[in-house]
C-alpha cells in the first residue's frame, strides 16, 4: 500500500548563523536574517531541499558502488530541470524550517555584526567596504528549527527513502549564509522516533453524503506559502496569482495520483483501483478556488461587473442596461479603470479592483521569497540564476471552490465521486511552484452560497445580463489586429454567444476587457504546430443578451442555466481556430482555458447590494448623451 509519509524532523544550529531575507531591514544593515510572517526566523524549505540533493550528490560521489543500500535518486525524489517544458515533478516536498523559541532566553534582536575588506597590499581596511549583518544569534549558543518532509511511497520504498533521508541530514555540516568563516553550524539532526503514515490533521475530508448531486461545493486549505505564477514581471520576477484555477486543483490531484501509483508523471491512464476514475477525469470540472476568512460566513465571493461605475462617492452605479453613454448627476462617471485604492478595494488581485469586500473578498498576506541556482562545484551562486517568487501566505484564509460532475453519465457519478474521495483520503499536495500541500473537506453546495446569488427567472426586460467570474476563451480572434476597435470585437462576441446559445441569443451589448496568453510553454505543450496566443476575455466583463425571438425563450432560459451551473463551453469556430479538439473530454490536450479547468464561470443577473444602483434609460439621475454618427 501506499501512503503520505511526514517525517518531523529537528535541526540544531550552532550561532553565528545566518539566512538572508529577501525584505530589506532597518537602515544601513546590508545583511538581514530571514523571518516569516509570524516575526520568527526560518530556513527556507528550499534551502533544506537543495543541501539534502547536494549531501546525497556529495555522498554518492564518495561511496559510489561501495555501499550496496546506498542508492539514492535524486532526479526522482526531488525532481530535475526540463529540458523540453515536460514537468519533472518531485517526490518530497519540503517546509520552511521555523525557529523553536522554546526556552530561548538569548536572541538578541538589534544585535548587528560588521566585516570589512582587507586591502592585500597594506593591511587595512578598504574603503567604503564595511558590510552591516543582522546577527541576533549568539556565537556558541544552540538554535533549533524544526519542519516537516511530505512524500509519498509504497510500503517496499518507505524505510529505503527514510534511511537515504536520513542519511543526508547527517552528512550537513553548514546551512546559510557566511559558511567559509564559520556561521551556520550543524550540532544536531532529530527525527520523531515515529514516521507518521496518516494524513495531516489539516487535510481531513468531513462527513459528507453524496447523493448523486452534480455539483459539490470543496474548501481548500493550503498548508503553507504558495506561489501560483502567471505572466512574469519581467524575465526573473513572478508575481503569484491569490485565485487558484481548477486546472492548478486538477494538475496537483493528477500528480499526487501519480505518486500513489509510484509513477511521477503528470497524469494517470490506469489505476485497477480507481478505474472508473480514470476514464472519467477529463470530464470533472472544478471551478477557480475563491479566498475567503475562514472565521466568517461560508460564503463564495463573486467578481464585480466592469459595468460598475461611480461619480467620486461610495455609491456605485450598474449601467449594463442602459442604451447610450451618459452623465450620471451631471458627472462624468468613473469606471473601475480610473479607480485608486481606498479601503473597499483589495490590492492582492488582477488590476483594477474588481474584487471588492462587500463583495466576499477577503485582504491577503504576501511575500517575497529570491533564489538562485547553486553551482555544485564552486558551492555558490550560478551567475545570471537569481529569481524572485511572490508567495501568498494562507492564514486564517480558506478557498472556496465547486466539484461540478455533470459531465460524467448519471449512472456512473457515485462511482467516480466514490474513486475521488478515496484518492483525496491518502493526501493532496503539490500545489503551484513551491508544491504546497493542500488540505480539502467536501460540503453540500447549497452550504456555501455565493456571496451575490444569480437570478435564472425570467427577467421582465427580457435581457439576461452575465458577468464572468474568471477568465474565458470566448471567440475566434481572426479578423482581429492591433487596429481592431469595438466594431470588430462586437462582431467576434455576436458569432461565438450565436454559436455556444445555438442561435436562441444575440448580443445587446457588452462591457469587456481582453488579454493575451501565451508564451513558450503553452506554445510547446498545447500549441506544436502553429503559434496562436489565446486571446481570453477577462473575469469581470459583462454580456447583456436577449432571446432571438419569443419563440426560443424557453430554450434561451435553459442554455443561460446550464452555463451557469456548468461553464461556458468552447465555441465551434474558437475551437476551429485554435485547433482545438470539439470532443469535450479531449479538450484538455491542447487548451488550458477549458470550463472545466474553472474557465468561463459566470454569474447571472446578479442581485446587486444595497451600495449598487442600477440604472436604465428611464433613471433620474441621468443624462443621455446622443453620439452623432461618423460619415
């Protein structure tokens, strides 16, 4: 059988001892000592996965084909460089390793070392060479960090990666910073004297009795810091994104199922066990995990409208059903475009704010982590390798997600949510670039609401008003350029909401903002033939659509509800054009923006808050502006 294995484990570190934070200090100190978010100093769980490889590399060297147990896999347990944009997952995964300041009566905080440069010709100091270092830890005095190692292994593999483990964190003899003049000192290695084989107490899957429902609402509790990067700020700086897609969910789920099965690849085409579940997981979909406090109401935030604006008060207006552009009391309106921070908006997702508080979204903590590559044969730093992750650090925060099965046969949904449960129930974890365990519990979907509900009846206007919750493929961009205007767009979204509504609905109008995707990677894994970036409509964008006729409302109504429940699907010629597969469950193959990878969530004729007035042409407080017509 095959289990998680947490290896709790105590290191002990003689002062000196330093491990650089990313973060600057106080004026004037050039070195500053790491500490988290808690103030408490740490040793990045990067840093111990990198001296381990090197330990058993060293080793390895050393006893080569002399010790007949010693054998250890270093590419496998903690992965290797791709060399063709293929993942190369790891093993084991690693903790920050936290200061135990139990019985610690002698950190001295402010404490401040200083070197300085000898000129080889005189002897003296050189000048303008003095370097300022934080040193709170005192030379001789024992420190302890203590952390967790994750990994999974059949029962004939666990004691061997233990002993090679174990092994490792033996051979250390420095960890940090100023090695070559003696800080960071190893006196001491401790394990629990018992491996724990069961899921961490963080990653327990609550009662829950499914009764053939297609949607099931999920809570994910990262366990530590996480880093979902998207488009880099520039070549080695990523920003993380605080919104976790279905598609990272279902890739993290797909690479832990393929360490249960001893495998480490990315993806599982048999398992005797969870049979069912492999022929169906292409057509799970779990929608984008929204962040929220886990003290408050269970409740899913929702993206606000870019149709929102406001005139310089509190007070937002919808203006998706009005005709013309206006003035609102007599004042140009701003939209979330020209909006600057104020207390109601939320820094720590995509600009501009559409993620407002009042509308379930919860601030977030974040912070920057810089790494480089080692040079094995100097034991320093590459040239040119340093990089920088942001990290979003999961307090009090859970994330709100939906398992939606609508997909899979009737007959077969308990099997496969049965085959789901039982592979979450051995662990789940490998989340994003610093491959975060991830703990999840599964909820009545009628328990964890959306903080704004849709609207499905039949609204009296007519006009069904739809606002995307995440990002969406929508439309086949070839009539598109960088001269391409409303004109061009309008006609590109008419044909795809024609094609996905089968005709029943025609656009009226639309508020939207568009962005590119693309980039060498999904250029390598979806796209090897013809390079086309994907041109994604943005969460928040508004679509305002009414049935073709009275003769298809009915028809209208049931496409709006099932997009609702389940996602946009991919139009015909966006497919066509993107060569993108038509059969749903071998989308995933070659586009990562699929429903059910999360995209193309929506909200429907949403319930508006009190702050939210919605306007149309007969309001008012506002003034109709005509637009003459161009000749």
């Amino acid at each position: 059988m095959i289990k998680q294995i947490i290896m709790d484990v105590h290191l002990t570190l003689t002062g000196p001892l330093l491990t650089q934070s990313s973060s600057p200090g106080e004026l004037g100190l050039d070195r500053v000592v790491a500490i988290n978010n808690e103030k408490t100093p740490y040793l990045a769980g990067t840093l111990i996965t990198g001296k381990l490889r090197q330990a058993l590399e060293e080793l390895d060297d050393i006893v080569a084909d002399k010790c007949q147990w010693f054998k250890p896999e270093v590419n496998t347990w903690f992965g290797k460089k791709s060399t063709d944009y293929s993942p190369q997952r790891k093993q084991i995964y690693c903790s920050d390793f936290i200061l135990d300041l139990k019985g610690i009566k002698e950190l001295k905080n402010g404490e401040i070392r200083d070197r300085i440069t000898i000129e080889q010709a005189t002897g003296t100091a050189k000048d303008q060479h003095i370097v300022m270092i934080e040193s709170p830890f005192i030379s001789g005095k024992e420190y302890t960090f203590y952390g967790h190692l994750h990994f999974f292994a059949p029962e004939s593999k666990q004691d061997n990666i233990i002993k090679h483990l174990k092994t490792a964190f033996n051979w250390l003899t420095q960890i940090g910073s100023m090695k070559s003049i003696g800080f960071g000192q190893v006196v001491g290695v401790k394990f629990n004297n018992e491996i724990q084989t069961k899921q961490n107490n963080n990653q327990v899957i609550e009662d829950f009795s499914y009764n053939n429902e297609e949607k099931i609402a999920l809570t994910l509790k990262p366990l530590y810091s996480f880093c979902l990067a998207g488009k880099p700020k520039s070549n080695n700086l990523f920003e993380s994104d605080a919104i976790i897609s279905g598609g990272a969910i279902l890739g993290s789920i797909a690479s832990t199922w393929s360490h249960l099965l001893d495998l480490h690849l990315s993806y599982v085409d048999n398992d005797s066990k969870r049979q069912a579940l492999v022929e169906n997981f292409s057509l799970l979909r779990i929608s984008h995990a929204f962040p929220v406090e886990s003290s408050t109401t269970n409740q899913r935030p929702v993206v606000a409208p870019l149709s929102l604006c406001s005139i310089g008060s509190n007070q937002l207006y919808d203006i998706c059903l009005l005709s013309k552009p206006c003035l609102i009391a007599k004042q140009a309106p701003d939209f979330s475009l020209d909006w600057k921070n104020t207390k109601e908006t939320l820094t720590q997702y995509p600009w501009p704010y559409l993620r407002l508080k009042d509308w379930g979204w919860t601030s977030l903590d974040s912070e920057l982590r810089v790494r480089t590559g080692i040079d094995r044969t100097a034991k320093r730093s590459e040239e040119n390798k340093l990089f920088s992750y942001e990290q979003i650090i999961p307090n009090e925060q859970v994330w709100q997600a939906q398992l939606d099965l609508s997909r899979i046969e009737k007959s077969l949904r308990k099997n496969v949510f049965s085959q789901f449960e039982d592979l979450l129930s051995e662990g789940f974890m490998g989340l994003g670039k610093t491959k975060t365990p991830v703990g999840i519990s599964f909820h009545a979907i009628e328990n964890i609401p959306a903080s704004i509900l849709s609207n499905t009846q039949m609204p009296d206007n007519k006009f069904w008003v739809l606002t995307l919750q995440t990002d969406s493929l929508l439309g086949s961009p070839e009539a598109l350029n960088e001269s391409s205007g409303h004109d061009q767009l309008w006609s590109m979204y008419q044909k795809a909401w024609r094609e996905i509504s089968e005709n029943s609905l025609e656009l009226v109008r639309f508020f939207a903002r568009q962005k590119l995707s693309g980039g060498d990677y999904q250029k390598c894994i979806f796209q090897c033939k013809d390079y086309k970036p994907w041109l994604l409509s943005e969460a928040g964008s508004v679509f305002v659509l009414k049935a073709n006729n009275d003769d298809v409302q009915e028809d209208a109504q049931e496409k709006i509800i099932q997009w609702l429940n389940n996602g946009l699907p991919l139009a015909n010629s966006t497919c066509s054009y993107y060569s993108i597969s038509k059969i749903e469950s071998e989308q995933w193959k070659t586009c990562p923006f699929i429903p059910q990878n999360g995209y193309g969530e929506i909200a429907v004729n949403l319930k508006m808050p009190e702050q939210v007035t919605i306007l149309n042409d007969n309001s008012s407080e506002i003034d109709l502006i005509t637009i003459a017509e161009e000749n």
